[in-house]
C-alpha cells in the first residue's frame, strides 16, 4: 500500500506567526466536511465519477498493450490540458530519464513516447521528421473531440499515416466521448477501435482513466499498481483529506499565491498537472448559485533544490502572500553515495547520499521560510512509484473538489475557458462561429498609434 503522510506543523499557529489556528483549523475541517459531504452526493448521483475510476477493470488495457508490445518503435499521443498533462506526469515520474534516447532492445521492445499537444508546428514536425508510419502507434485523446488543437494535430498525423498506406483502424485508437463529438462520429464511420471516456469524469480528473491508463500500460507501467494506490486513497482514512483541504480552505482566503515545490525532478510534471487541476477547478467567477464571487487563489510550481537557486528569494523576502506544498520523497532509488576526498571543502559530504541532501535542503528550506512567517505543508511519499504516483493523483484530486464544494463552486467545469475556443474556432472558419468571427474582429480592433 502505497504510504503518503502530511505534516503540517509549519503552518500552524503554535510554530509561526499568521498560522492557522485550532480554532481556525476546527472551523475550515468542518467547512471540508461539507465539502465531502456534497462530493459523496454527487458521486451517489452519478453526476461525479473520478472517485469511482480505482476500481475499473484492466483487462482490455493490458490486452492492448500485450498485442502491440514489440511491434512500434513510437507511441505518439494527440491531446491537450487534461488529455496530456496526467499522461506526461506519468512518463516522467516512472519511466527512465532519457527514456527516448534508449535503443528499442534497451527499451524492452517498448515504445518511444511522444506527447502531440500544443499547436506549434516544431513540435508537430519534429515527431514527423523522428518517427517512421509502419512503426508509429497513435492514441488520440480529447473527451469532446471538438479541442482545436488536438483536432488539427489529429489532421497532421492521420495524414502521415495515410499517405504511407497505414491501416489506421490497426494503428490508431480514439479516446472521447462514448456518445457525441466529431472524434466520436469519425470512429464510428469509420470502424475505429475506441474506448469512453465518461461523462461524469472531467478532461483533468481523467488521469486514472483510460486517458492516462491505456498509453501507460503500452510503455510497459504497472497499471493495477497505481490503482491500488489511488484506492487506498479513495477508501483509505479521510483525516488526512479533509485535513489538507481544511488548511487550503484556510490559506486561500489568507494567501493569494499556492506554491506546489516537489523535491525531485521526477514530480516536475506532476507540479504541471496539479497547476490545471487546481487552477482550472477553483478559479470561478461564480458559486452554484449564480453569486459572484471571484474565488481561488494563483497557482505556482517549483522544483526542489533546483529552484532554490531560482525562487527562494522571492519566497523569502517577497512579498508574504504564499503558501508552500511541498512533497518530498523519503527513499529513492538508485541512491548514489558521495565521496567528497577531491577536496577537504567537499570532505563533509562523505558517507551521505544525493537523496540524503536533497531531502536535507527540503527540510532546511522549510524551517527557513517558517523564520520568516512563511507557511508551509508537507507530504511525503516513500518512494516514487505506481502506487504512490496513483495515491498521489487522487489525493488531490479529492482535496480540490473539496475544498471548491465547500465553497459552494463547481469545482468540474470551466466556462471562462470556452470563450476563446469559440473565438479561435471562428478565425479557423468553422461552421457555426461565424458571429464570434465577427465579434472578434470587432473587439481586436487595432490602433495604428498604439502599435510601435
């Protein structure tokens, strides 16, 4: 069982000045309460699936895999936002750095991974000009199947494939809606093998469902590990859930920045994800009930000790508008020894390790900002593997849409994101957004004397 603990003691009142209070805590662990309280509603309604994601059968998944595995050299992913970044945090937490760079026999026969997300066209042609058709497998992921970004890079791909005369039917697989959507239909025409992604399981929530699950288990990943660890979360003790959210809930009326600092460079992409999950799920002009209420706080990620050397300044003696989260890792693998002879200053480094001084910055650093009033938490993971990368998704996953139903906001979807896709769709000329066209060109009326 995947092992997370929090701790929390430099954010409290006892140990620094401005801190939550027991008073406070009691109060916002109650406000957290409720937040469960309607989240288990919604769950029991339907209306909310992530929670339910840790029990889903894998045998289709790892069928796939099985049948591949061997076969392609490369495995490009099309898709964006919450299509690409709990995929991206996989890859990077579990697979080997330099993953790409190995032989396929050094590999294991498994596949390169390329991530298709964003609409810049070096990231497009550096796949095409580095992968070759017949040994190309493709996963296209956008629960919509409308995002234009994924819809134009979908075009790219399945042009390359086409013109090579690959069956696509054998090479490419679609994620997206069950239902609706053009990705949708287009699978349907054209017998494409698909899986669902479902309704009730919002693009960032989805990490733990086919989205992050099949294009994992192709790269040769434990799967049913990182469920078991998502589930340990999901059934597991809920004090240490409702605790974090009751302290976010606390610190997001006090600070308007939320700092999210990972002490390993493979959490890197983690920081991005919980960037979207947070930002996207908490900034919301309006509550359930129509009331205007500008609620969230500004998301930022860093990366232990390397920002240290980058951010710590600011963090220090800038303004006192954060908090920290940090995660730290208590063993790591592949630990190397130092042996600090080359010099009599590096001699007090023998007999440590890398990992030793890495977690001994985290704590140092820690302590530092408490000095200067500066509040932090802590959660620790034993190590970084499937079970604690799957625990650590649902964690947070929970903790967010706590903390934004305790709000009384919806914490699942993201009208304000939508306006500029209408309006990108009507400069692209789709049919349908001719008046955002239009409206468009209007607002973006430009002043020949402000442009310089």
């Amino acid at each position: 069982m995947a092992k997370i603990t929090l701790d929390y003691n430099l954010a409290v009142a006892k140990r620094i000045k401005g801190g939550i209070s027991d008073d406070e805590l009691k109060a916002c662990l109650g406000q957290a309460e409720l937040g469960l309280s309607r989240l288990a509603d919604l769950v029991k309604s339907g209306e909310v699936g992530f929670p339910n994601l840790p029990k889903q059968d894998t045998t289709t998944f790892k069928g796939i895999a099985s049948e591949i595995r061997g076969q392609y050299n490369d495995l490009v992913v099309i898709g964006i936002g919450g299509s690409s970044l709990g995929l991206e945090a996989i890859t990077n937490a579990l697979l080997p750095l330099g993953y790409n760079s190995l032989s396929f026999d050094e590999r294991g026969k498994l596949p390169r991974v390329w991530v298709l997300d964003n609409s810049d066209p070096s990231v497009a042609s550096s796949i095409l000009k580095y992968c070759k058709p017949k040994e190309t497998f493709v996963l296209v992921i956008s629960k919509s199947g409308a995002t234009v970004e994924t819809a134009a890079n979908f075009t790219i791909i399945m042009d390359f494939l086409s013109k090579a005369g690959i069956d696509l039917k054998k090479q490419v697989i679609l994620i997206t809606d069950p239902q609706k959507g053009p990705l949708c239909e287009y699978g349907k025409a054209n017998g494409m093998r698909m899986f669902d992604v479902d309704n009730n399981v919002g693009g960032r929530y989805s990490v733990l469902s086919p989205v992050g699950l099949l294009p994992a288990v192709i790269l040769g990943l434990d799967i049913d590990k990182m469920l078991a660890g998502a589930c340990s979360v999901a059934e597991g003790d809920k004090k240490r859930i409702l605790t974090l959210a009751a302290i976010y809930i606390h610190y997001l009326k006090q600070k308007p920045i939320h700092i999210l600092m990972p002490y390993s460079s493979k959490l890197r992409k983690f920081a991005e994800w919980f960037n979207q999950l947070y930002g996207e799920s908490l900034g919301k002009r309006y509550d359930r009930d129509s009331k205007e209420v500008f609620y969230g706080n500004t998301t930022a990620i860093a990366c232990g000790s390397i920002d240290q050397h980058s951010q710590l300044q600011l963090y220090m003696e800038g303004p006192n508008d954060k908090l920290v989260t940090f995660i730290g890792v208590s063993s790591f693998e592949n630990d190397i020894k130092l042996n600090g002879e080359l010099n009599e200053a590096y001699n007090y480094l023998t007999g440590h390790t890398l990992g030793e001084l890495l977690n001994a910055e985290l704590a140092t650093t820690a302590v530092a900002l408490s000095l200067n009033e500066r509040p932090s938490v802590l959660l620790e993971v034993d190590r970084i593997n499937e079970e604690s990368l799957g625990a650590l998704f649902m964690l947070f996953e929970y903790v967010v849409a706590i903390v934004g139903l305790a709000a009384n906001i919806n914490p699942f979807d993201q009208p304000a994101v939508e306006l500029g896709k209408q309006f990108a769709y009507g400069l692209m000329g789709r049919k349908g957004y001719e008046a955002k066209k239009a409206e468009f060109t209007q607002l973006n009326a430009k002043s020949e004397e402000h442009i310089i």
